[in-house]
C-alpha cells in the first residue's frame, strides 16, 4: 500500500495489505457525526480521540484509488465515506466488490471496473456522483441499491445475463426522465422487472445498432466503422429511449479506446475514395 501524486491527484495503490475500514474508530467518528447533528465541517472540533481523527483524516485525503493487479476482492465497507476519491480504477484481477465497498463516496465520477468482475454488493457504490456505469459481461449479480442515489446517472449499461437486485438505479437521472411512473418515494418497487427488462433491452432495436456498439463494454472501431460505413456518420444522431446518442456513450465508456473524429475521418475518406 502506497500513496503518489498521479495527475495531481492524491492517489492510494490499493494493494489489499491492510484492512482500511477501522469499524471501531468508524463508529467513534459516527457517533460524534451524530451528536453535532450530523455537521461534518466541524469534526476537527468533536471530541473525539487523536487515533480517530488521524484516521478520518487519512481517508480525506484520497482523491484518486488505484486497485493494483493480484488483488481479487475490495472487502465490504473499505471506502466507505472516504467523500474526496474522484476516481477509482481497478486492475482486472478484481472479481468482487462487497457492499458499501465505495458507499457515501460523495466526489466519485469515474469508475473503471475490471473486466473480470462478477459481483457488485448491496449499496456498493451509493451516493456517488457516477454519470455512466458500464458493467463488464461476467457481471453475474449487482447488489440492491448498489448505484442508490447517483443523482446524475444517465447512462447504465448492463449484460442481458446479469441478475439486477431492487432499486438499483433508485433516485438516479436515467430513471427519473424515463417513461415509468414512480411511487410515492421515487422507486420503481411495485415493478421492479418491467425496470430491469428496460435497462438490458433499451437497444434492442435494429435501427439502434450503432448506439448498441458504441454502448457495449470494450466497442470495438471495426464494428462501429462496419455500422457507420452502412448507415452514414448521420447515425451517430440518432438517440434511444434514454435520449442517448452514440457520441454520447463513446465519450462517456472508460472503455472505450476510439476517438470519435477518428471514425468520421475513416468514413469520410471511404467516401473519397482514399481505400476501399
């Protein structure tokens, strides 16, 4: 385990050496969040022990989280409330992430998953501010609420085969602009499949080929060039139910290694004739 300064930002090579989640100085800070009414600006001020303020200390000063190769699992509450981490990026030895792993993570916008991942736990990622998840094919479980309240949420893309849990993408922008009617508190629980079917599926149709490709794990610029050459560069306009265009998601997939000026150049060269 180390710390660096990586693009200017604070970063912690997270090699699974040692148990970051202290539960018993957590819960001295927790109750001291609790006595002053939950003002965290003021912990400094809080009587708590110098242990336990070096220890919260210690966690807001991460901004950016490299899961280094060889590690296999991030245990349950690691992260948790660590409210500075902008990025996490995990190597593809990875295969799970226990609940509420990067719960509270309030500053996090990029996630970079493994491709090996096969399990998101119960809150994992709640309260952050992702904008776009793409969940790698061997996903097999996403805990409930696991994505709970990423208010800016747009683009969720996820694998036909994997089993989504309740309310995962509860109190997010891609719900609230979609076409279900919400209860009382928001959630989409009275149906909960009909929600699930949607997220797998809103790509299903032919004329949104393109959009699918772009918005797949790892898009690869042979099949975009093939779907382009088809249909014209005009198709990177064309929008899903999520109001979504291709652009979009290529912009948005840390996956994705394609610049999109590089498919137009492509195409527009096809077109005069430069190759074949």
């Amino acid at each position: 385990m180390r710390v660096a300064t990586v693009d200017r930002l604070v970063t912690l090579f997270y090699d699974g050496s040692k148990e970051l989640y202290n539960e018993e100085l957590a819960n001295e800070w927790w109750e001291g969040y609790n006595t002053h009414n939950g003002n965290i600006d003021d912990w400094k001020e809080w009587n708590l022990s110098d242990e336990c303020k070096a220890y919260w200390r210690e966690r807001q000063t991460w901004k950016q989280i490299i899961v280094v190769e060889g590690v296999t699992v991030i245990p349950q509450l690691t992260f948790h409330h660590c409210k500075s981490i902008k990025r996490v990026i995990m190597a593809d030895t990875v295969v799970r992430i226990e609940p509420c792993a990067f719960g509270k993570c309030s500053s996090l916008v990029f996630i970079k998953l493994s491709i090996y991942l096969e399990y998101i736990g119960v809150l994992a990622f709640k309260e952050c501010d992702l904008f776009s998840v793409f969940i790698p094919p061997r996903c097999r479980e996403i805990g409930a609420v696991a994505f709970y309240s990423n208010k800016n949420l747009t683009i969720f893309n996820v694998p036909r085969d994997t089993e989504i849990r309740g309310s995962v993408i509860f109190g997010t922008k891609l719900l609230h602009d979609s076409h279900f009617e919400l209860n009382e508190r928001g959630s989409y629980h009275d149906h909960t499949e009909e929600v699930h079917n949607w997220l797998k599926n809103m790509n299903n149709d032919n004329k949104y080929s393109l959009h699918r490709a772009c918005s797949s794990f790892q898009p690869l610029k042979e099949v975009l060039l093939t779907i382009v050459r088809a249909k014209g560069i005009g198709a990177f306009t064309v929008k899903n139910e999520a109001d979504i265009t291709p652009s979009k998601y290529l912009r948005e997939n840390p996956y994705a290694d394609i610049e999109e000026m590089d498919i137009v150049r492509d195409y527009v060269m096809k077109m005069m004739g430069e190759y074949n």
